[in-house]
C-alpha cells in the first residue's frame, strides 16, 4: 500500500499518472466541529496504480496534485462528488476539468436514485465492501491498515466501475448526456453560499413576509458568524431557536430572554447583543423589500389533464429508459410546460428533448395517444398522424 506523506514520493507519483486517461479521486475529511470541510486524506488511482495521499503530512506541498487535476487531458473520476469538489475548489482555487460522477452515469443507466458507491461496487465488480472504518476519525495519526485499506478501496474499485458505466453509456449512445450533467459540477457558483439565501433551508410554518424578513436577516448573520469563526452554524444558534426568535421579533434583552429555548448565555451575551442589532436593521426594511412568499398558482383547469398525462409519460420512459425520471424532469417542469409554450424549456433541449421532450411535444399536440392494451396488459404510446391531429 502507497501512503504518500513527502512532497518528492507526491512528485513522483502524479509525473506517472500525467499521460493517463482518467484517474479515480476521493476525499476523506471532517467537518462536525468546522463551517469548513478539513482535509485528512486524499486516494487517487488509475488502472495501474494507487495511493493514499497524506495532506496533514508536515511540509506536504499539494501544488504538483493540484497540476495533476488541472491537466485537462486527464478524466477526473469521483463518486457523488459535490462535497469533494467544493473542498479542491476551495484549495486549489480552480474546479478540476473534465469530470466524471459515477453517481450521475448510475441515473442514466439505470441503477436508481443517487445510488451508493457500495451498491455499484457490487453490482458491476461484484466484490462486497468492508465499510467498518467508515466513521473513522480521519484526523487522527496513525491511521491503521483497516483504515488505509478501506480509504484505498474508495478508489481501486471506482476504476472498474467508471470503465463498466462508461461502457455502458457508449453502448447505449448516451455518453454525451453526461456533458450537459457535468456543466453545473463545474460553476464556482454551485460551491458557494449565499449568507442571504441560507434561510431558505431553515424549516418553518410562517407564512408572514415580515417574519421570514427578519428569520432571512439573522440567518445570513449567523452563515457569515459560521463561516468567520469556522465551526458549525447549529453551534452557534440551532434553527428552532433562530425561528423562534424571529417569530418573537424581542427588542430588548429581557423580551429576548423570553424565547422559548433561549440561554441565558446567549440572551445576555455579546450572541444577545448582535441578535439585537440584527433585528433592529431588519425591521428597518421597507414592506416592499420584504421576502416575497411564492404563489402557488393551481394549474389552470385546461392544462391539468395535460399534466396528468405528462406525469404517466414520464414514469413510462422512465420504465423504459432506465433514467431515473427526476433526473429527466421535475414536477415543476411538468407543470411549466403544461401551461407554457417556450421552445428553451429545459425538457426540449439536449438528452431529455430526445427521450422525453419530443413526445411530451407530440402529447401536448395531440399526435400522440397513451392507451391500455388488453391483450398484454400493459400502456402503450401511439403516434396519430399529423393530418389526423388536432391542433395544440
């Protein structure tokens, strides 16, 4: 087993992988004491080769890594990779290009919804994963052979299996789907947080635009407190109390006290003092420029049978193709193209025009029926002739 933890065996290492095609990548870190993910392991392989990278390893230079995965001729190949790439992001400063997520090409090809790393090393190697080292505390030194071998394994395995999904996809012809996957992997926006949007993962019943004003304004205060300090944000105030706080709206530290579930720690610390400040510039905010609440809008009566059909089409292809269907369109796709006619929806571009968007487009039109077939007991998807189709 290779554990690299000197910068000249790191030289060595990458050199041998430049004139290779792909290599397979995974991350061990730890962030349930930090806002911020910790790197404490880095695996990488190829179809020849292995290691296990030791980034905690004192004076370890990580740039000759860092030009291994800027070398665009090479095929990045992780499993469920947003966490790990938005810790190389933030490191490296660029996102490693081209990418390849093996729990993506599992959608195309028929394996489930974000199907596990584990359950696609059984399938298509056939071997059983040893997961016991799988909570480990990857900060700790030494690390023992259970655990190097378990953290190897991330990235042995995942060789076969990109080869088995690769092959896959180009029997299939549907190699070229995962480029338009890949392109919201590769947008630095997808790895940052918005402090002013972190309220919207806060669950609550209020349905008041002032409530929701103040609850945005004391979540971007504790989003940029978190990130500033780096530790967890539910270690500086959990949500029930952020939203009982901003349903209280306290003025004073006396009404502050009164939350339910509030310490007097907070309450009457330097936490209560910023809490205070907070909700007095929130209540500054004008009406108009309070949390606009969503309308949902019932489907038009016209388009709610359309819409029905959309959905059976969708489960049908889904059947049929193999994708796994919210990977083709979501309800709100459905919905806006029962109700809209703009050609840019993103049903009727790329992939998902030619295995759903065309024939959600000829339903839509009336050139294409859904039945029952008696004799085999099954729907079945007819084509009506456009001379015979009533107009959209």
């Amino acid at each position: 087993m290779k554990l690299i933890n000197t910068t000249t065996a790191l030289q060595d290492f990458c050199t041998s992988l430049q004139d290779h095609d792909f290599i397979t990548v995974d991350l061990e870190f730890l962030r349930e004491k930090s806002y911020y993910a910790h790197l404490c392991l880095i695996q990488v392989g190829a179809v020849d080769d292995a290691a296990i990278i030791d980034p905690l390893a004192p004076d370890l230079d990580l740039s000759v890594f860092f030009a291994l995965l800027h070398n665009p001729k090479i095929t990045k190949v992780f499993h469920s990779c947003r966490q790990d790439i938005e810790i190389l992001y933030k490191l490296s400063g660029f996102i490693p290009e081209p990418l390849f997520d093996t729990q993506i090409a599992a959608m195309v090809c028929g394996y489930g919804d974000s199907v596990s790393y584990e359950t696609l090393v059984k399938k298509i190697c056939n071997i059983e994963l040893d997961k016991t080292s799988r909570l480990s505390n990857w900060s700790l030194r030494p690390l023992d052979e259970n655990q190097l071998h378990y953290a190897l394994s991330d990235v042995t395995h995942l060789v076969n299996v990109y080869l088995g999904l690769k092959q896959q996809l180009q029997e299939n012809k549907r190699l070229h789907w995962l480029d338009e996957e890949a392109e919201l992997l590769t947008k630095p926006e997808t790895y940052m947080v918005a402090p002013h949007d972190a309220w919207l993962k806060i669950r609550h019943r209020s349905h008041s635009p002032k409530m929701l004003t103040v609850l945005r304004e004391l979540a971007a205060w504790r989003e940029e407190r978190a990130q500033r300090k780096d530790v967890p944000r539910q270690n500086i105030i959990k949500d029930d109390l952020l939203v009982n706080i901003a349903a209280l709206c306290p003025k004073s530290k006396e009404e502050l006290e009164q939350v339910r579930g509030m310490r007097k720690e907070i309450s009457g610390g330097k936490l209560g003092t910023e809490i205070l400040e907070v909700i007095q510039t929130a209540l500054q905010i004008s009406p108009e420029n309070y949390v606009k609440l969503p309308k949902d809008k019932p489907i038009p009566q016209g388009s709610a049978g359309l819409y029905e059909l959309l959905k059976l089409l969708l489960k049908l292809v889904s059947q049929e193709s193999g994708v796994v269907a919210k990977l083709i369109a979501t309800e709100e796709d459905l919905k806006y193209f029962a109700t809209h006619n703009e050609r840019n929806q993103s049903i009727l571009k790329g992939w998902r025009r030619e295995l759903f968007g065309n024939q959600a487009q000829a339903l839509k039109n009336g050139q294409l029926s859904i039945s029952y077939d008696c004799v085999k007991h099954a729907i079945k998807l007819t084509q009506i002739s456009e001379e015979n189709a009533p107009q959209a």
